[in-house]
C-alpha cells in the first residue's frame, strides 16, 4: 500500500516533575515516526512562555545538534507530521504555537476537520488571520474568539463548532492538555511516567519511554495534566464511538494496541480470516514488507500454506534524495523492495498486502515476482475494497482504483492470477470489536460524520 | 546481534556505454547500505582523470545536494563503509584515489589484510608515506612500487604479497577491474546492466539496478571491464575456497545469492537444523529483527511452534543522534526494540537469534520480555559460540562471550531459561556447501591464513 | 558603535513584466544585508497565491541551496532583519504571510510601533491569535479585521490606528504595496527597472539591481504598482517630516541617498563640524571602521590633521562561531579589530566613531590603541550623546551610557584623554535638512510619537 | 585587482603550555582568512598522533559546530586555502597529515615549488603514490625518503631538492616546526603568546591572538619549537633575500609587518610616489576597496587632491551563491562595488588601484564611475605594469593584459582618460628596504628561481 495517499499524524506530551519533558518528548516522536516523516516539531514550557522549534524531515534531521540543555522543561508536547505533496510547507509544521486572550498555547493535531474550511471562511469574514493551511489553526482561532474566561471552557466552545476527528495534546505553561473527539476517531492514550504523566498517539511510544499504559482517552474527554496531578474532564457526551479501523489495518506500529487489542494479532486475524474467505491453490505465501506481514502470517497459518520472505524491503530508504528517474525504472532499477527469487521462482505465490488505494504499486510488486520467476501470482488483500474517500485520514486527491473498478478488473489491472479481498464483516470480527464502534467509511461510506468535502 | 563488532564494507563498480555510471554506482550503494552506513564515496572516469567525491553518513547523507549532472561518466565505482569506533574519520572514507607510475587509479576495498601492519612497516623504512590507516592504501602502495610496467602486472606483483581477505573494485581511466583473493573470503559478484555491466559486494545490488547475475568473481580471478568488453584473467591459481560463512549467517542481505544458494533460504534451514538440534517445549518463536527472522521461522517451522513477531525494530533510528543516556535506559528508555506484550504474555517463548558476540544486547532483549510477562525465555543461536578473533572481518577488540564463557554460563549471564547454539556440522550442512569451502575460523580457528594479528 | 542595541530592518520589493522578480528581490537584499544579519525571507506571487521562504543568518545562509527556477515569479518581496537577543526565533522571519478575507497577503515591515502592545492586547481579547512577536502582525491583523471590502480602504483603517514608525512593502497577487508612515521615520525609496518597478529601503539597493532612483515614497503616501503600472494613493495627510537622523549617522550604507543627500558626505560634514567644534591638538585622526571612517576624513580634512588608517577590520567575521572566551579576551585574543602600530605609535591620536551607546566598544578600542604605543586618544563622537530610548528604532533594553554620565564622565569610563560629541545643531546642519523634519529624539526626547514604551 | 589569478594561503602554528592551541589556531586562521578563503584546515597533536579536521568555504563554514573539546591539545597548525579554478577539490585541503618513517607530521605550506613536477614525475617513477595535487605531497615524499634518521635532517635532504617558494609549518607529537625558503620568498613570523609560541604568515595574526611579535622566521632558518623552548637552526645557508613585493602591494593585511615595514604604511607611500610621478589634473583621488585604499590615501596626500569614497564594497558577499547572470550584469546588477554618484558626479576622477592582471575589473570600475556621472577617470596603478608570470604564486593560466598591450593601449582597453603605472625604482622606493632583497619578478622577469612551468 502507497503511503502517500494518507494523512497521518503522530502527537506526544509529558508533563514531569524533572526537567526532562523534552527529551522524552523526542523519545516518544521516534516511537511515532512511522505516523509521519515529513517534519517534526515540539513545545515546551519555559517559566511564563512556551519555546518551540520546528523543522523538516525525520526528527533526528529536524532536531539535528539541538541544544538540549536550552530545553530543560517539565512540560513539552510534539508532533510528526506526514502530508500530501502541495501541502510540504514550513509554514504547516506543528505544534501550532500562539498567544491570545487565554496566554500562551501550544496545540498538536491529529485529525482532519470536515468543516474546517467552512469555519475559516467564516473566521476569515470576522476579521482572522491564517498563517497555515492547517485545521489546527482553525482551533487555535476558536479559541481565542471564546468568550468564556478559563481554557477549558472555551474548548467546550471551541471543539463543540468542529466536526471531524481530533487527538489534541495541548501545552500552557500550567497544564498539558490531551483531548479526542466524542467519536474517538484517532487514538490517543495516556500512560504513567516513572516520575510524570505522557499522552501519546499509540502505546508503542508509552513503551519506548518506559512509560506504563495507563488507559486511553475516552472519546468526548479531556485529560488535564498539572502539577497538580491528573484530572478528566468529560467536555462532550458520549457518543457512539467510531474508531478508524485503518489503524488496525495499516497506520499503527504493530506493537501498539488500542481498547486492549494488540495491532499485530488484529492484523493475523485478518489474515487468518482472509484465507478462510478466499482461499487459494498455491505453494507459498509471501507479504509486502513491513505493513502486510503480520496479515500474511495469518493467511499462511490458517492456509496450510507455508509462509515465506518473498520480498525484500531496503531499510535505509526513508530519505533517499537519489530516485531512479523514469527511464531507469524502465530498465529495473527498484530501489524499495526486491523480490528473492530462490524463494518465488517456478512457484504459485499468494500474495498478501494490507490495503489497495491506488493499485500502482501492486502492479509493480506483481510484475516484479513474475520477473523473479513465480509462476502465479494470488493477491489477497486483508481489507475491503476502499471506494470512499474520507475527510477524516484518507486523501481523495488522488484516484481510489475500487472506486471505478470491481475486484476483478483491479485483478486484471495488476495482473493477478486472482485477487480477492477480506470481507468488511471478517474485517470488524478481526479486531474483537462491535461493528459499531469502528469507522469503517472507506468501505461503505458510512462515516460518522459528513462535511462538505466528501 | 551486535553489529558493532564487524568491520564490513560494501563495494560496487560500473562500466557504462551510456554516461550514467555514477547514478547506478550510488543506486547500487544504496542496496549495499547494510554493508556500511559510517561513510560513503565513489570515483568516477572524467577524460583522463578520476574524480571523486565522499562522505560521512548514509549514501543520501553523504552525497545529498549531489550535481549528478557534473558526474557524468561512463565508469565509476563506489563504497560504503562500516568501522569501529576509533577509526572513522574521513581520511579513510573510500574509493582511494591516487596517481602515480600507471596513472591515476581508484579503488574500493572490502576485506582485511593480516599481514598490512607488516607490509606498511616495511614501505614506510622504504620512504613511503600514508594517508590513511586503511589495509587498502597497503595495496595502492604495493602496485605503485612494482617494477612491471603495466597494471595487470603490478596486480600480480602486489597482490602476491598481500594475505587476507579482499574484493577490490579498482578504476581507471581504461578499465574497470573486479578482483577477489585466492580463498574468496568476502563476496563479489558480475552482472550485466543493460548497456555496461557492473559489479558489486551482493547480488541484491544487482537486482537493485536491474542488472542480470551473470558469475561470481572466481577466487584468484581479475575481471576487467573496458570498452572492448569482459576480459576474465586468472592472477593467482586456485585455492581451496573459504567463504566467510557469517555473510550466510549475518552480514548479508536476505535476498542475495551465494554459490547459488539464497541468503534468506539458509537462514530459514539454520533454524531449522536449529530447531532439530536444540528443541524447545514452548509456546511461540520470535526472532530478533531484523537480521535472525528468517532462522526464527525455519525454527518454527521445523518445530511446529507457531511463529510470532514478539518484537518490533524501530525503522527510523539509524542514525538518530538523540540516544537516551544510561539514566533514561534505566527508567526503561528503549528506542530501538519493543517487545509485543499481547504476543508475549503468559507464553514460554523461544527467542531465535543469529549469533552471540558480546551477550549484552541479548541479556537486554531476554529482560525485556520478561517485563512483557513471558513465562519462559530460551535462547536458541542460529550459529556456533564465537570463539575466535579474526584478521578478515570480525573485530578482536571487543571482548567475546564465548571465549571466556561456556554455552550454559552464556545462558546464565543472559538470564535465559535455556540457551543452546546451532553446531558446526549443522550450520555447513544448512549452507549446502561443502565444510572445507567455507571459513569458519570464527567458530574453531581455523582461518586459512593467519597472521601477527589473530 | 555597537550594533547590537539597533533593532534594523531592511526591505524591498520587486514587481516586473518578466519572471524574474525573486532573484531580484535577493540582490536587493544583499544590498541592504547591513540592515539586518540574523534572518532573511522572502515571498513572492505563484498564480493566485503567495509562496515564501525564510531562512536565519545572510542571504546567502538563508536560501543557500535555493531553487530559483521554483519560484519564477512576476511580483516579490523580501526582508533582512537584525533583532535583539531574546527575540531571535524563527517565527519572527519576516515576510509575514497570511490570508484572511482579503485574500493572501505578504507583509514585510521596517520599523516599531509605539502602541503595539495596546492594540495587540485589544486584539487578544477581541479574540486574536498572534504567531510571532513582531508588530507587524499587528498590522496584519488589523487590516483583516477592517470592516472596508478593499485593501486599499482597509490599510487606511488599520494604519489608522498604529503610531509609530513604519516603512512597509505588500504583496498580494495582483500588486505590490509601498507605505511610509506620516511622519517618514524609515526610509523607503522607488527605482524604475529595466522592464518594472522595484521598492527598496535603501537607494544602494536600487543601483545594486541596476534601477534607476525615481523618488523617495512620501511620508503617508502608498505607491500601489500592478501591471496596469504605479500609482500613488495618499493615505494620510502630510505631517511633519520626522526623518530618523540615525539613517544618516549610522543606519545607512553610504553609498545611499536620502532626501539626495549622499549618506557618506553627510557624514564628512559632521566630522568637519567636530573638528570645528572639537579642535585637538594631535598628529593624527583616526576611524573606527567601517561606519566611522567617513566622520573621520571630515574631521582630518576640516582639522588639517593627517587622516590615517589606523584600525583594521577583519573582513570577514560576520558570522564566526568561534569566539574568544573572557579569559582569551584577557590575553588579548581580538578578532574583529586590530590597531596599526606602525601608525599609531608614539602618536597623538584622534578617535572618530559616529555615535556612543553603552561605551563598552570605545573602552576597549581606546585600551587597543595605547597598547599599540598610542601617546594620547582623543575621542571625538560624530553626533550628540544618546540619551533617550526610542519605540522607533533605538532599543533601550540596554543601558545607555549618556543617560547615567556627562560626557566627562564618559570620557575618563572609557579612558579617554578628552572626549567631545558634535552638537544638536552642528549634526542637523551637516544633513543640509531643517531641523524639524527629522526626528532627533534619541538626543533631546523629542520624538514625533510617544507610546506606552518610552 | 582580480583576486582569481592568485595562489595565496595561510598558515599558523601553535605550541602551548595550556591545552588551547587549537582555538589560537583558528582564530588565526580567522585573522588570516584573506590569504585564502576556499577551505580551511587545521591539526593537532593527540597523544602520540595527530588528528586532523578539514572544509570547504571560511574557517566559520569549515568547522561549524566543531567540538572543540575534542580538540584540546598543546600544539596545532592550521592553514586556510585559496586555489584557483580547477583544483578546488576536497583532496587537496590542507594540513596534509602523513605517516611513514619518521612518525606523523602534519605540514601546511604557503608558496610554490617550480620543480614539484618534475620530482613528482621522478617520486612516481620510483613508485609513489599521489593522493593530492599539492607541492606539498611532494614534500612529504621527499621526506619519507631521506635516508637519514631523524626529521631535521631529512628536511634539509628533502628541501635541499625542491626550488621555489616555501613557509612551512610542521607538527610532530613532539614539536612544532616553521621553515622558510633561503630565499624568503613567502613571510612566516613567530610571536610570544601568553602561556607558548605561535608562528603566523602575518603579524596581523600575532595580534589577534594577544602574541608579542618575537621575529621573522629567517630564509632558509628552522625554528623548533617544543616543551623545551624554541631553538634556531640554519637548514640552509643564507642567500640573497627574495621577498614578494606583491606581499606589500596586495597579499597581506594593511595592519601586518614585514622587515619592520608597516604593509598600510608602504602602500601609502606607493601612492605618494604615484602622484609624484604621475600628477593629475583632477577633482578628486579615490581608491578600489579595500585592497587600494592605502594607496589612494597616499596618492590624496602627495597631490594634494582630496581623497573621497567613491566606491562602496559591500561587505557581506564573500560566499553568496546568488550571482548575477551575464543578462543581469547588461541590466546593470553589481552586487560588489557600488559608485557613490553624490562624490563622482562631475568630477574628474583619479582612480588608485593597486594592480592590473586581467583588467577585466578595472574596466567594469571605469564604466561604473562614468554612469554615475563621473567626467573623467584617470587611472593610476600603484605598482608596475605585471607582465611576467611567476611559479612563486601568480598564475599564469590567465592571460596577464600588460603582456598583450602597452599601458596606452591598457588605458584605452579600459576606457581611461589616461593611465599610469608606479616604476619599479619608486616601489621599491616605497618599501624601504634595497631593490636585491625582493622578488619583483612579476615586473621584470627576475624571479630568483627560475622552472619548468615559466
């Protein structure tokens, strides 16, 4: 699966009684990196104000000969952010950090609004400014416009105007600050520091700064983390919880887990599932690295079939500035991944991958292991077909294959000897989960909220 | 296993009727990036002179902002370097570039000579200066000093009085020559490109660049690639192979190809001998990523435990330069692997790893699954206890586990449950390839040359 | 003279019939390089909207690497700032850039507002968001919330309510802006180029790009140049001129011209009107370079003194990181100023500089000189001792020295064998201008605005 | 002058009590930097060997964010680089640090050697290699090839072999060497620091260190320098003094000594003999920053005309990458040199420079004084017409005008109303020192060593 089609977001916050938030805090991105890679960013309180530092790339390039000792603090929050080509801007690296009536704020988002650009011209007619394209800065101006004294109430005021998902981690010099909306979209989970509190986009950052897990942050809630200590505030109602299932396909780090499922087993789940619903005459199973390899495992356990590394996937790729032009292409050179041609040739492979949005890069995959000699080639893909764009993750910029093709031309398209896909039904048993409780709009349509850019 | 024992180096060279030599030499480099990531250089065939161009860091950190344009070229060979502490500095970033009696000459070095220390002794009594503290610029030195009036002759002459290990890309302005000691200690391989032909340390470069496989470099063998062609010239007469069997084990990539025999595919049958050799009452096989998943599954396999990811490896921390210090580590700071808690909890769990050097990074993993709440931990060692020092790869200067310790005192000192290792006779017998083929002196001490250094 | 208590600016503006406004605009800005060393952006028209880049350091710092061919652009400005200390952050880099209900604006501000904080404040709690510290998001925000529909109208209403200093050039899609304040505190001047118009703080900036000198923007007026061609808008009635006198005596490149008196003679004729005023018996006059050395030909020529060279400049320190420590301070380490002993030995020297701030630069300039044989130093100061704060240019965060000592006093703090400053009057005459039109508030208090901030 | 045709370098050297000799070292550099701004290079003893640290660009650019704790160290050389065109290679920054018989030495070199081919023709010969394309390799080789014991005499073998222009200085773990040339072609001073010894080509370096300046390093004298104190010794017998004359005309810093001679004051006085020699009839004398100013000062002086700025340099532009194109040139964009029209308008103009090479510069100056008004410029170079070339350190790869043309026919190339060139008899004059103690080669043809590449 392409990961350009995808907006993601990873957000990080620790509030310590030692000044240590900020290293923490670029700790808790590097457990997150896989959510974005494009730019990086942090905030941290320093006495009344809050410093921030911002900048493009992996956060070690970002963040490359910082000074830590500058950033001794014991409140910070960070961000990763990954975006869609046009959108590659200075300007849009979070956190957002502003001053208005409420003091000092720095705010990191996870999410996309579906109203946001509604409100903004809104805002825009009232007499606001915008310096980013971002919907956080969308927040940031509701705000300030509150006409309630305390923070919390104007994000009761604030959030109460925006449709969509968000996981916040908000910084004051006095509080951090950890909300996600009454839908539960993104995740968002709180864990115990050896000496303070983190919040944090997925657990796998929790452990990597040796932090315990402690719950997740309910839909509608805000945490509130102070010197004080840790305090929940319901700003929303309850309602019907509508987590993207794409986190359990293919956003999250395998080791994460969210409402006690571990991504990894999930993703054999569907695997498992997958090669009930559509098994396959074939001599191995092999998965495209990294993201299809737990879902690969599955089909291969509940298959029979034995499971082999047919593709290699280069490790030092993330940021090669060197790509093949098209021509080169042409003549072969890959530099991502590389079939091992003792293990497909003169075989019937089945191949799993996560998710097809595009189908560019299935077409390629499935023409690279013929080239290494497989005899056939069996796509199974571990999710449904994905025909609906989504204002809430999913970029609909670009062309969603199953939106002008039924399973078996995409088929034909990529050159599959067959393909099949898991059943939307198959995909919710996976997880454990209620149907219901799950956003599951890509597939069917049926997002918990609607806005005007679908 | 600890990568930061071993010295390795990768090395790639291309002769091109178009002048693209350069980017494929970088393409190349990529795909040998696990080979080396502390430096890169390449030089490259302008008119009558060699350029070149080298860097600290990864191939994209080294040559970012590159004007490939200016490197137009025909002919060009490139490096990537791994060293151990104390020696990475830039004088010794590679290709050599030098001129003297046969012309301007580049040259691009994998391997350990045992006897350099010695030779370069003896050059500098004879007024020779060095630049570097490299093996190669012994080499350089030693054709520069041969009375025989061409190249080909000179490579004799030098070439003789080296012993060791070495796979030597060298440049001209004429040629392109591939050379490989008599024993054939470290890999090299031809292919042919679609209008050149290359060469490189693994055939996974080669594939890369979409070049077709066409032969090892023999041992003894010189290749020489000009304008007029592939010419094979035999410089030294045949000697009993010995191959490092560590490239099958650890040092290269899964999807290369030996002797016809595919990386990934011994690995796989290691773990199986493995499992055969050493069984486990247990409950699941997890490997250590990335470099023992592929003995972990033929572990599985061959016991029928179910195999299971029960770590994960950060895919973004190759050169992240924020490290947690000895303080965070303690409060359980662990940016580079994490254990899957829902794969590993409550279960007995063989942990598979390719080999043991220092036992520091084991002692870590097996504490960390113990905190995930495995029940049981048992080690089992996809290779021979490390025994011995090594003039041709493995670095002395780290002190081994196994010299000092025997198998179950490793097992203590780790805190596994048990621990056993895969023999000798196994690990050959998994590689196909006839014992005496192979060099195993990192197990018995049986190196086929040995020198003032061992 | 310290540069370091001067908040300076420099700006410019390019709007041409070819696409070639970008490299212009970064001509111009290394030709007002002087106004500003800590950061350098600039904007500029793609289409319907507005891209920029800013970057910290020079120009050439800032956009080293840059890809011009990525921003061919008809309409462009750009910014050097120089700020102090604390407020040296990203976010401050200037052009601002925003949108809001009139459409994306670029904004780049030379100059103070006396009652930013009380409008910032007024807007803060009418709900405003601020992103930097900078007055001119002051400005930007009251022209979004102007309730007139045209920019035009809107600049009215939001200038309207600012006092204080402002040279400001705008860019939107369809034209680029020049704006001076009532009083013409900042310089800012329109050249014709070969095929459009540029904007620029300085005239240098005008010969640098090979413009030619039109005429200075009135104080109060707007030039507004489209492609339609320039017009000129009054936007405020005309009031008394209040030139800042430090253009001359110090700000300025002197190659530059205001009000077409050439910088550099105005400061030949304060140096004469010293040494008319000043008289010293001595061998020789002397400059502190750069911006002293006009002051000290007049002062040598008017005097009959001999003018020598006897301070040299290290040329090329601008951004040196390697800086002496107190204690190699103690040992003489000097890098930026070194005395010719050779002329200063044994003589009576006359020490021009153009203005004293804190005094701690002429201390050590007078100790350098007597350590190089200097008989006597006789200081002479090319304007009057500053003795008030300024909201509009002079930052007064730092002591100064003339508001706490007489100038005897001064004298015998920085050793000096006498001392003497050019008066009030004396300096006004060298400009050539009436008193009244420049605004002479840092030595008499006069200021034309007076804020909060005094 | 056209600084592009020079080969200049700088060289320093420190032996301390303190481990601080680096940081001297650099600031050194810094104080030198007008010898060479290509790359800088410096290394010092650790321990028993040398480390070393190379760039590109400005002492600043090639060591920022040096670690300078990682360099504490009692001795270190440094050297900054200016080369011409081709040789702008990484390869030949210097130190060069070298190993062989005789242990590590670091050696930075500043002049040229006239037989450096034919010995490295020779040295390759006898087999060897060349990494750089400096003399100085050659030197090092010359070295590593003595047959005597010990460093001191293998200096006298080697430099007993080379002709031509040398200021070395050397580093051992044990001592710091300086060596001049028997002619004392190139300068090399030794001052007395606060707690060691430095070396310097220049004495403006002593200065900004806060060292006493001791002595020049005499021709053909070794000065050592180790724990034990400084010590003389005659490597060569003395010879006829060879000093550059253009080291007073251009190279060196206006604040520098050489034989007692003040290098601002000698200009001065070539400029009072030009006037004498060469009066003018005109309003005003101006000079070309900054390397003219001294002669035009003097130039104002002897005739009587006042001295006026004409020209303004812009300060900031030693590395800008944002050049004009030929296209933006015709349009008039010089970002360099500016005219100042207030001064020139008018006016006839005596324009000082110190030298023609190419007069490519000279003429774009006399084209810039007339646009801004100037009615006549007359030309007057402070030294003879350079009409040979020379191996010592002017390049001959460009074309010298004053071989091609007369100086009528120069003035009238460049456009001048007249022009004039200072005799040999009144530079020497100027200097004060007898006409057989310099080199003046470059004027005459009688350089004191004469080679193959004349």
């Amino acid at each position: 699966m392409n990961r350009l089609i995808y907006e993601e977001c990873g957000v990080f916050g620790a509030w310590m009684e030692t000044p240590t938030a900020v290293p923490l805090t670029l700790f808790g991105l590097i457990a997150l990196q896989h959510r974005g890679q494009e730019s990086a960013g942090f905030a941290c309180v320093q006495v009344d104000s809050i410093s921030h530092k911002r900048g493009m790339g992996l956060v070690d390039d970002a963040f490359r000969g910082l000074d830590l000792d500058a950033y001794a603090s014991h409140g910070a929050i960070g961000h990763v952010r990954y975006s869609t080509s046009g959108g590659s801007i200075n300007a849009n690296i979070q956190p957002l950090v502003f001053s208005g009536r409420l003091g000092p704020i720095a705010l990191a988002h996870n999410g996309n609004l579906v109203n946001a650009a509604v409100i903004r011209n809104q805002l825009e007619q009232q007499g606001s400014i915008f310096q980013t394209t971002t919907d956080s800065e969308v927040i940031a101006h509701l705000l300030a416009r509150s006409t309630t004294s305390d923070l919390d109430g104007a994000l009761v005021s604030a959030l109460g105007q925006v449709r969509g998902a968000y996981a916040l981690v908000m910084l004051t010099p006095e509080r951090l600050l950890a909300v996600r909306d009454p839908y539960g979209v993104r995740p968002l989970v709180l864990g115990k520091a050896d000496r303070g509190w983190v919040v944090a986009s997925e657990t796998c950052a929790l452990d990597t700064v040796g932090a315990v897990f402690e719950r997740e942050v309910e839909p509608g809630e805000m945490i509130s983390i102070s010197d004080q200590g840790v305090e929940s505030m319901p700003l929303f109602p309850a309602r019907q919880s509508a987590f993207c299932i794409f986190e359990y396909i293919y956003f999250a780090r395998p080791d994460s887990e969210f409402a006690g499922r571990n991504v990894h087993r999930v993703r054999r789940a569907m695997g498992r599932k997958l090669a009930e619903e559509a098994p396959c005459d074939a001599d191995i199973v092999t998965g495209v690295p990294d993201s299809s390899l737990s879902a690969a495992a599955g089909y291969a356990e509940a298959s029979g079939l034995p499971y082999e590394t047919g593709l290699i996937r280069n490790r030092y790729l993330g940021r090669t500035f060197i790509r093949p032009n098209p021509e080169q292409r042409d003549q072969g050179v890959a530099l991502k991944l590389n079939p091992i041609r003792g293990v497909v040739e003169n075989k019937r492979v089945v191949l799993v991958d996560d998710s097809i949005v595009r189908g560019t890069t299935s077409k390629r995959i499935v023409k690279m292991l013929r080239n290494a000699g497989a005899k056939e080639v069996h796509v199974r893909i571990a999710s449904p077909p994905v025909r609906h764009g989504c204002g809430l993750g999913i970029d609909t910029r670009d062309e969603l294959i199953a939106q002008r093709m039924s399973p078996e031309e995409i088929g034909k398209h990529i050159a599959a000897d067959s393909i099949a896909f898991l059943s939307s039904k198959s995909t919710v048993a996976a997880t454990g989960l209620p149907r219901k409780s799950m956003c599951m709009g890509c597939f069917d349509g049926s997002h918990p909220v609607k806005g005007e850019e679908f």
